[in-house]
C-alpha cells in the first residue's frame, strides 16, 4: 500500500506550507470564489474553476536542484474564461456562469483536454502549447493581411521559427441544452470516449464526440412534481467498469446502476443505504443524511460519501451499511437549528481520496479540513490561513473544544467562523500534495520528504 | 450562534421530548397527552422558518432544487407530526380565524393576556433572526419552568409575530411553494394505485396551497421552442405532451408581486 515514494502511510503526514494563490484582501469579490479544484491523471496539472466562470489551471514546475526537498512549485499554466453568464428569457432567470465541476481527460497525445460545466452547460476545452511559429508564407504577409497574388514574384518554403511558449485553451465541443435542472456532477468513464452529466432529477450520458444528442440513463422525476421528495445530488464512474456508475440522493441514499441491465438505468443493481439510529432522530435528519459528494477509490472497490456531519466509506459488496465512518464536526449537532436558520446546513462538502486510499480528506468551516488515515483510523484537523503560511513552515493540528472548558489554542464551537467554508479539496494523484480551496484563496500544501 | 444547542426529537406518545440541559420534569401523564410548550414553540417556529425559507426562495435567481425540496420534506414532518398530536388542526383553524386584521388583533392581544415573557417572544419584531430566536427560546424556558400543567392551548400555538403569521403562508393563495410545481393539465395524471404521503396532505387546503406554486411546463416548452432535440426519449414524450397553450396560459408566476395581488384580491373578495 505505501509505495516508494508517498511518505509513511501513518498519520506521520507532515503538512507543510507550499504555496497559496489568490488575492489577500478581506474583501472578496464574488466572482474570485473558487467553486472546484482538480488534478489531472499525473497530478502536473491543477485546474480551478471559480463563480465567475474562468478556469485557472496551474502546472508543477520541475524540481531546482538548489532546493531538493522541495518538490516543484504550481504556476499558472494556463486562464481562459470558460463560461458566460446567461440569460433564460422564457423563464426569466439568469443562468449562472459558475463552474460547478472540472473534469480531466486521461492524456492521449501533446495536448491535454478538460470538461467544465456550469449549470447548463458542458464544455470540452483543449489546452494546448504553441511554442513554434511558421513565417515566411507566400499568400499573405507577416501581419496576416493577404498579399496580392500578381505581385508575387518568387515561392519560398515557410520557415518555423520558435517562440515564448503560448498556451492557448480552446472549446473543442459544447454540449448544451440537454438538463432542465442544474448540473451536479459530470464524470468521465474508464473507456474514455462517454461521460455522465447529473443535474438534480436526471442523469444523462454523452459521447465526447457528440453534442447534439445524449442518452437519459436516469430519471426520477415524478410524473406529478407535487411528489417530488427527492433529488440526485452526485453521480460519478466507475473508475474501471465502463458499465456502472453510481449516484447519491438527498435522502442519504446511493445506487449503484449497470448500464448493461437496461437503456433506462431506473432500476438500481444495489442500492446503499445506512439504517437511521433512531435515538438521534429530529427534524433535521433528512437534511444532515443528504449526500453531498461522492466518489469512488482508486482500486474501485470502496467509494466514499459526504453528509452533513460525516463521511463514510462503502464496499460495494455490503449496501446495508457502511464499512466506516468518520465524524467530521459532530459538535455541530447541537446547532443545527442555527446552522439550518443561516442555511449553512445546506452546504455542500467535497471529500477525496489520496493516491493509495489510505487516507481520505474532507473541509469544514473556520478554514478547517480534516484528513482521516483508513489504516491508523487517527484523524487530523488542519486550518487553511494566511498566519500559517510562512514557507515550508508545518501546519500546527487544530482542535475545536466541545465541553465547557477550554483549553489553550482551542477554539470553541461559537467561535467558528462559519463564511469561511472548505468546500473543495483535492489530492494529487501520486504524491502527497493537496489543494484545498478557501474562498477566493487555494492552498498547496505538501508532505514533508523525510 | 447558540450556547446551548436544543435536540428536537419525534414525540413518542409516553416519552417527553427532551431539551438539553433539562433532566425533565417527571409529569408523564401530562407528556402522553400534551407536549412541552416550549417544545410545541420551537417546533412551531422551525415551522414559520421553514415557510418563510420556501417563500424566499422565490426571490433567488434559481431556486436550489434540492434545498428546496429538503425544507418542503422537513415542513411536512412538523406537519405529520402536529397532525398527529392533533395540533395541527387547532392551528389552521385559529389562523384562518386570524386571516382578518382585526382577527390578528385578537390574536395578539390573548397573547399578552399571557406572562410578559411569552408576549415579549410574541412581540419581537424579528422573530426569524438569530437573536429573536434565542430570546424566544430562553423566554420560553423562563416561563415553562414552574409551569407544568400548561396547556397546549390557542394562544400558546400563536406565532411569534403577527405579520409574519402561518397565516399569511397556509392558508388562501398565498403561493409560497416551492418552484418547483408543475401546472400541466396536458398531461395525463392517471390516479396512483397507492395514495402517496404527499397526495393525503395535498387535500388539506392549507397544503394545496403551500405546494401549488407552478413550476411552468414551460422548462420542457423552451426546448420544444428553440427546435432542439437535446433530449432523452423520456424528455421528447414530455415536453411533446405538455406542449400547448394550456401550459402557458395556466401558469402564474413565481414572482412575489403578482403573488401579493392574488393574495390582496382574495381578500377583497373574501373568499
């Protein structure tokens, strides 16, 4: 399970202060909120997608030699404006242009390619270098303005000269008007040529080739809305059957569908859900059980879901209980009658694995994150701010006092700040370097080399 | 943020719900018959908050359909519940009493015929924020401690304020449902074999009323417009039978001003 490179598999995890991007003014604008955060298959690239529908993705620097210990740094690679507010005259409202999902496509050749999307709309972009320039054409001048054929008195081979490396991001497909509802999630299938697209009642599934046409998988509207009681809140790939795909309710519930059963995926191959403790019933029970993220292990044999207050990870071969959970902020159970008057308790947490699933992470509020070691079953709770961010400096653990007394560098409960959520978080692929998205700020932090 | 957190719990017949800190005064006969006032007050604003949640949602850019659907789902506990313990009716009933100024005058007025507490929590001119809850949970406590054989009566069921009554959201037009409903009368709505939980409440007028916003027919109208077949087969079937003037000339809006309207003429004509 720990391979040469990760550090021990432990909660001997160092964090350590890398980098942090984004503006340092208190006062945020709207539009800088990161919104998703995703590494590409070999972890060099990083892509964040923020509410005013741009796209910022970063690439690692390779490693100087003057300073061995420290793996690269992240630059910006590459920023293009993926999406655009617009407007629904029929219905008037406004579409929002906040990417809700960056998915990555596996590499196949020089260029790499991503999807975003917003609430409507999927977008297949190419990211690709140009660091060559051909000049000396016949037909048309430096500039680019054409030249007049009869004054052309000899031909010449046009020469490629190079250039500062440009990466250009361009739309290579839109798949659009195919969700009446807003889109949750889109995940790219192991055969890498279909994706899945969820909104809150559908799930539909595309081919990358194709954008005027997809096929409706799942479909749980209600012939009558009156009925309407529940919505899909994640879905996501298997990440090596082609064939199954999984997706998550507002009821805290998760089916697992095969693709090959029926074209219509309405009927579920299991069906996941954890029996209520009936001693912790209240009204607030439906909501805190809603499923607000999903996701699979790198082996394909667990998958992970987030609720309000926990996380728990699931066999696939046991749908009548999960086979751990991992209190996130249990000492908010007691506010979640504040929590559900401010409507933080329909925040919607992110959760994911670490290369080996060894360990598995997860935000809260006042800039924490917890991480969880599967193995050591130890948990740790770190915070995302600017006074921890001297360079290479560990992050100190965090701890939240939940009785009465308080005890020196803990923070109590109504201290929280509860604006400063950690909604999106992600792991590289390989190595022990996280991304965690606070606000308008993205963390890098690494695992210190012993 | 509240020092104390209070643990809303289902009522069992025989079991007193619990608020924390409190071991609970032994009355068990008095808990299988009547809940806790302080408990029937929390849940009574749980439920204010959560109409008031749906009303707003009107207002947002898009409604989140999944939150939406969340706090409809949680009003219709508190619902099943006080229908069980049979306060639900005693409430529609008070409030539709209520639905005059005047009316609501009275209301107010019972309610300051109670300790100056409890007409200081009816009084409070921000019920739904922070604050007001908490001073209307604690002056609750206050009064309920040497109080235990008080009943769940009218007065005690009143809202916290009088503007903001459950009236206003119950009863008549008042269309505070969430976005999502659908008026199609295209389509066929064959009758269910099983009546479903939703389908039962839905006959209490209160509840029509609160789910019978319109989410218009039109979602599937607009891709029938623009001429693309974006779409599932199941999609193609629907927007093809919900096609049609109907669909449009039987929605009304989400929007909060034309809702007033409706309420306002109701009123006038005093249906």
């Amino acid at each position: 399970l720990c391979g040469a490179k990760l550090s021990n598999c432990g909660n001997d995890f160092q964090w350590c202060f890398s980098q942090v991007k984004g503006a340092i003014d208190e006062d945020v604008a709207e539009a800088d909120i990161i919104s998703t955060v995703e590494f590409n298959y070999s972890g060099e690239l990083l892509a964040t997608g923020d509410k005013g529908g741009r796209v910022v993705i970063f690439q690692h620097e390779q490693e100087s030699k003057n300073r061995p210990h420290l793996r690269g740094e992240y630059n910006v690679y590459s920023t293009f404006q993926s999406h655009e507010p617009e407007f629904d005259y029929l219905k008037s409202l406004e579409i929002e242009e906040k990417i809700n999902k960056i998915r990555w496509l596996p590499q196949q050749n020089a260029a790499h390619f991503l999807l975003s999307t917003n609430d409507k709309t999927i977008k297949l972009w190419k990211i690709s270098e140009r660091d060559k320039r051909a000049e000396g054409y016949n037909l048309k001048d430096e500039d680019g303005r054409l030249r007049d054929p009869f004054r052309i008195t000899s031909l010449r081979v046009p020469v490629l000269m190079p250039m500062d490396l440009m990466v250009e991001a361009s739309p290579r497909r839109i798949f659009a008007n195919a969700h009446t509802y807003h889109i949750n999630s889109i995940s790219v299938n192991s055969d890498h040529e279909t994706y899945l697209s969820a909104d809150d009642l559908r799930i539909n599934l595309w081919h990358l080739e194709i954008t005027d046409r997809s096929f409706n998988i799942v479909d749980i509207k209600p012939a009558n809305m009156e009925e309407l009681t529940e919505v899909i809140t994640a879905a996501e790939c298997h990440p090596h059957q082609c064939n199954v795909f999984v997706y998550s309710s507002s009821k805290g519930t998760i089916r697992l569908c095969d693709m090959r059963a029926a074209a219509l995926c309405d009927r579920h191959s299991k069906f996941f859900e954890e029996p209520e403790d009936p001693s912790s019933r209240s009204f607030f029970s439906e909501i805190i059980s809603s499923i607000s993220d999903v996701k699979f292990s790198h082996s394909g044999r667990y998958m992970m879901t987030r609720d309000y207050l926990s996380v728990k990870v699931w066999d696939l071969n046991m749908e009548n209980r999960p086979v751990e959970t991992y209190q996130v902020h249990e000492y908010l159970r007691s506010k979640l009658c504040s929590l559900y008057e401010n409507d933080c308790i329909f925040d919607k947490f992110e959760c994911c694995w670490n290369g080996s699933d060894s360990a598995i992470m997860t935000g809260s509020y006042n800039n924490f994150f917890r991480m969880f070691d599967r193995n050591t079953r130890r948990d740790i709770t770190l915070e995302a701010s600017r006074e921890s961010s001297k360079p290479r400096a560990t992050l100190k653990p965090r701890k939240v006092s939940t009785g009465g007394k308080r005890k020196k560098d803990e923070i109590s409960v109504d201290s929280l700040d509860f604006n400063k959520k950690i909604l999106h978080t992600a792991w590289h692929p390989k190595e022990n370097v996280i991304a965690v998205a606070a606000t308008n700020n993205l963390y890098i932090f690494q695992d210190k080399i012993n | 943020m509240f020092t104390k957190g209070t643990k809303r719990k289902f009522s069992d017949p025989g079991e007193e719900p619990a608020s924390s800190g409190d071991p609970g005064p032994a009355a068990p006969s008095a808990a299988a018959r009547t809940l806790s006032s302080s408990y029937s007050l929390q849940r009574q604003s749980l439920l204010d908050m959560s109409l008031i949640k749906l009303q707003l949602c009107h207002m947002l850019v898009e409604p989140n359909l999944c939150r939406s659907v969340l706090i409809a789902n949680t009003v219709r506990q508190i619902q099943e519940e006080m229908t069980q313990d049979g306060t639900w009716h005693i409430m529609t009933q008070a409030l539709a009493a209520a639905q005059c100024p005047a009316d609501r005058l009275v209301a107010t007025e019972v309610l300051c015929r109670q300790t100056d507490a409890a007409a200081q929590a009816g009084q409070s001119p921000k019920p739904f924020s922070v604050v007001g809850l908490q001073e209307g949970y604690h002056s609750e406590e206050v009064v309920m401690e040497g109080d235990v054989e008080t009943e769940v009566t009218m007065s005690s069921l009143s809202p916290l304020s009088p503007q903001l009554s459950s009236a206003s959201y119950l009863t008549g037009p008042f269309e505070v449902g969430p976005c999502w409903e659908e008026e199609d009368e295209e389509e066929d709505h064959s009758e269910s074999s099983e009546p479903s939980l939703m389908s039962e409440h839905s006959r209490h007028p209160a509840l029509e009323e609160l789910f019978s916003d319109v989410d218009p027919s039109y979602y599937d109208l607009d891709t029938v417009l623009t001429g693309t077949p974006k779409m599932g087969p199941y999609d193609l079937l629907e927007s093809l039978s919900s096609h049609g003037p109907t669909a449009l000339s039987s929605s009304s809006s989400c929007r909060s001003d034309l809702n007033e309207l409706d309420h306002i003429m109701e009123i006038i004509v005093g249906s």
